[in-house]
C-alpha cells in the first residue's frame, strides 16, 4: 500500500448534513505555524471535501462537528470509515502513513493559529 498523499491520491470526506470540516495542519518542518481552521457546508444533503496537504507540515487531524454521519475514503478505494468527531477523538494522517488514526490532538491546537475558511481543505463540486 502506498502513502496516502501520493500522486492522484488523497482523503476524501463525504458528509450528510450542515456542518465544518474542521482540519490542523501541523509539525512543520519549515517553522511554519501549526494552523487549525474549518471548511463549512449548508448543505442539507451530501458534501464531499477534499482533505488536500503542504509539503510544509508532516501531521494532519480532522473532524466534523454537524449533527449528520460523516465517513472518509483513501483514494479511490471503497473502503470508507467514521470521521472524528471533536478534537480528543480526531481523524489523523502522518506524512508517509498508509492509514489513518485516531489521536487527541488537544495539546496542539494552543500553539496553532486560526485560519478559518483557509485551510487545505476542499468542498469537492457535486458536477465533477
């Protein structure tokens, strides 16, 4: 199995329901600021995001905090798998994983800078 961010390759959220998809960028290894931030959806149905990623940072978590289920997928492949749902029980990618995680990430989002609506994380268009 090859890493999750490789060419053609990523994570995608498919959600039901209003919400944010919130994402941390952090563990830099250019000394850029560890950055937290949501990407919202109105949309009463189904959302798909595209959780994308920076050759600056090594460490990705993510959540979603609407009131509808929320999964993710690797790639093109099937299998898909609950998202997180706060901070302490974040969606988690290491630069190089395979897999995703599980983590808290409660002890970093203090040093992280709000970057609401800027984060690498995309509402994929419904007609692509």
């Amino acid at each position: 199995m090859s890493a999750i961010f490789t060419n053609g390759q990523s994570v995608v959220v498919t959600t039901r329901g209003v919400g944010n998809l919130n994402l941390l960028t952090y563990q830099s290894n250019a000394g850029a600021p560890n950055v937290v931030g949501g990407t919202p959806t109105t949309n009463t149905g189904v959302t798909r995001f595209l959780v994308s990623f920076s050759h600056t940072y090594e460490r990705y978590a993510f959540f979603w905090d609407g009131a509808g289920e929320a999964v993710y997928a690797i790639g093109t492949g099937l299998q898909q798998q609950p998202v997180g749902r706060s901070w302490n029980q974040a969606s988690a990618i290491s630069w190089n994983a395979t897999t995703v995680s599980t983590i808290d990430a409660t002890g970093v989002l203090p040093t992280a800078v709000d970057r609401t609506n800027a984060t690498t994380c995309f509402v994929i268009p419904d007609k692509i």
